[in-house]
C-alpha cells in the first residue's frame, strides 16, 4: 500500500491536554514539542518523506502574551539543538512562514539550521511559523505585481507555476495527506494553495497524545482514499 509522501499537520490540542490535566496551556505546548520530535523519527520510518507542521499561526499573537512568550522559547530551544539533532538523523529542515516579523536573534538561528541541514537527504521536515495561507499569497502576488510593474513580466504570463514559484514551500510536493488534530475540522488558513488536492483526515486525539499508533490510523485511512484529482474514474 502507498505511503503519503508529503504529510501535513495541523497540531491542535496542546492547551486542552494541559487543562485536563489541571496545568496551565504552557505546558501542554512543552510537551507537544516533545510529540513533534518523535513523530518525525515515526514518519521517517513508515518510508515518509515530507511532514509540514503548524506551529505558530499569524493568528497566534493575539494569544495571551505568556503563552506566546512560551511557544516562542520553544521555538529558541529547538533551533539551538536542532542543528546537531538534525545531522543526526540526516534531516533536511525549514522553515516557511515570514520570518521577517519574528526577533532577530530566531531569524539568525533559523538561517542557521537550514544552511546547515540543506545537503541532508532524509526527512524533509518544514515548520510553519508566523505563516498563514492568505498571507502567503498576499505576499507573492506582491512579489508578481512587482515584477509586472517593472516590465519584467506579462499579466498573462502569470500562471499556476509563476505563483507556485513565489510561495514558501517552492520546491517541495504539495501535501498528499493534511492531518488536525483535537476534533477540530477546518483548515484554518494553512497551505491554502498546496492542500488544493490533499487528503484530509480528523482525529480527536490532542496532539500532545498523538503517536506513532495514530500516525499509522491516518495512513491507513489515506490509503482507503481514491484520488481522483477531479477525474472520472473508468468503471471496470
């Protein structure tokens, strides 16, 4: 049976984890990070290449400044052992989303990890922080309407690959399975563009609880899919 190639997750269920178990939302985001670093060694083994994560949305800043103050340590903390974490385990990382609004010292760790992982040919694994869909491709239509400005480029010249070539995640398979957790069921502003044709698959499980068991349910129904990608299937 086929195994997605690119796997997308929408981690949901940090704060009522921690709720439940009468901590505050912090801590459920310190042990979701804990899920996430294991869930890339699991999709690795099941022969996945590709796992995009939400991390932090555009959204998210409205969160309660402790919390972001949190997500954000958390996010210092990975860079600064990802590096050797990553060489480790051959892991390529990056991460999408505009950089340019988070502090200077995350920007520098950032450009850091992908410099150092960008030649490593195991689990391509992408981060979305500070990213949101839509601010995505306000961004690249900026980046067209730039270029249509100053004549380097026709507004009929623009087409799906023009505008694939100026998102985040150039140079990388569109999502083939799209994962959210917490019982959740909405896309809520991510890959808009990408999860055009992907599989999407809900679980009530909150991420902190999410393992490889699990992992291996959303594969499983994935595979029960038939893609068709807008084609009429020829009855035999």
């Amino acid at each position: 049976m086929s195994v997605p190639n690119h796997v997308a997750i929408i981690l949901d269920g940090n704060g009522r984890w921690a709720k439940a178990k009468g901590l505050p939302r912090t801590a459920g985001h310190v042990q979701g990070a804990k899920t996430v670093e294991q869930i890339c060694e699991d999709a690795y083994n099941m022969g996945i290449n590709y796992l995009t994560i939400y991390a932090f949305s555009t959204e998210n800043w409205t969160r309660p400044d402790n919390e972001v103050a949190t997500l954000m340590n958390l996010l210092r903390n990975y860079m600064k052992n990802s590096i050797k974490r990553a060489q480790k385990n051959n892991m390529c990382v990056r991460v999408i989303g505009d950089k340019t609004q988070l502090a200077e010292d995350l920007q520098v760790s950032i450009a850091e990890l992908e410099q150092a992982t960008r030649n490593n040919t195991g689990l391509h694994f992408q981060i979305a922080i500070n990213y949101g869909g839509r601010d995505e491709l306000r961004r690249a239509v900026t980046k067209l309407a730039q270029q249509v400005a100053i004549g380097i480029l026709k507004p009929d010249e623009i087409d799906e690959d023009k505008i694939t070539s100026l998102l985040d995640t150039v140079g990388l398979p569109d999502p083939d399975l799209l994962i959210r957790t917490s019982g959740e069921q909405r896309i809520s502003n991510f890959l808009l563009w990408q999860t055009s044709y992907a599989e999407l698959y809900f679980t009530s499980v909150l991420w902190p609880d999410f393992d490889k068991n699990e992992l291996a349910k959303a594969v499983e129904a994935y595979q029960k899919r038939d893609r068709r990608y807008g084609l009429v299937k020829e009855e035999s």
